[in-house]
C-alpha cells in the first residue's frame, strides 16, 4: 500500500512571528483493484476454510451417531440372543432331565435289550 509522509514545519502566523508546529500526517492513496481483489480473495478463502471445516465436522458428527446406532442395536441383538440361549439352555436342561428320569429305571443291559 502507498503512503506518502507530509511535515509541515515553521510555518509564519499571522503576526509575522514563526510558530515552530511540526505535524507528521500519513496520506494513504485509495486503494487500487488489485489491493481490493486481494482483500476479497482472503476473505473468500476465510469463509471457504470456515465451511470446509463445518462440512468435515457435521460429517465426521452423522457417522459417530451411525456408529452408535449399530452398536445399540447389536447390543440389544445380544441381549435377545442372550435371552434366547438361557431358554435353549433350560429346555436342553429339561430335555434331558426327562430323559435320564424315563432311563433311570433301565439297567443298561435292559437298555440295550429293548433297544434291538
């Protein structure tokens, strides 16, 4: 940017006596196109850096709540799977409990005779 210094030193009064006033201004010149599509370029990617990074996050955000979502439906998967061996496990149980009641009155050699 362009700047242009100005003193203005001993400058006579009216009264014809010198007044010692040294003033120091800076004058800038207005600025051209190419300062200004500089500025508008920044700006541009200031916002664009901005959206970039709000696009990433929302994305980033909607696949954690994905993730969580499968994990809480595999977890209750799990927990119905958990239920459905217990009540495998106590009908085996039963199952087998009548089976060794019905043979508990065999001898296993008159196991063997029926069963030919």
């Amino acid at each position: 940017m362009r700047e242009i210094d100005t003193e203005i030193q001993n400058t006579k009064t009216s009264d014809g006596t010198n007044s010692d006033q040294t003033k120091s201004s800076t004058w800038r010149a207005p600025l051209n196109f190419r300062e200004w599509t500089t500025i508008a370029v920044s700006i541009t990617m200031v916002i664009l850096v901005i959206s970039v990074a709000a696009f990433l996050i929302g994305a980033i955000e909607s696949r954690v709540e994905n993730l969580t979502s499968r994990i809480n439906t595999t977890d209750q998967r799990m927990e119905r799977l958990e239920v459905e061996v217990n009540d495998n496990s106590d009908r085996v149980s039963r199952i087998s409990g009548y089976i060794e009641g019905y043979f508990d009155g065999y001898s296993d050699a008159e196991f063997d005779e029926q069963n030919e």
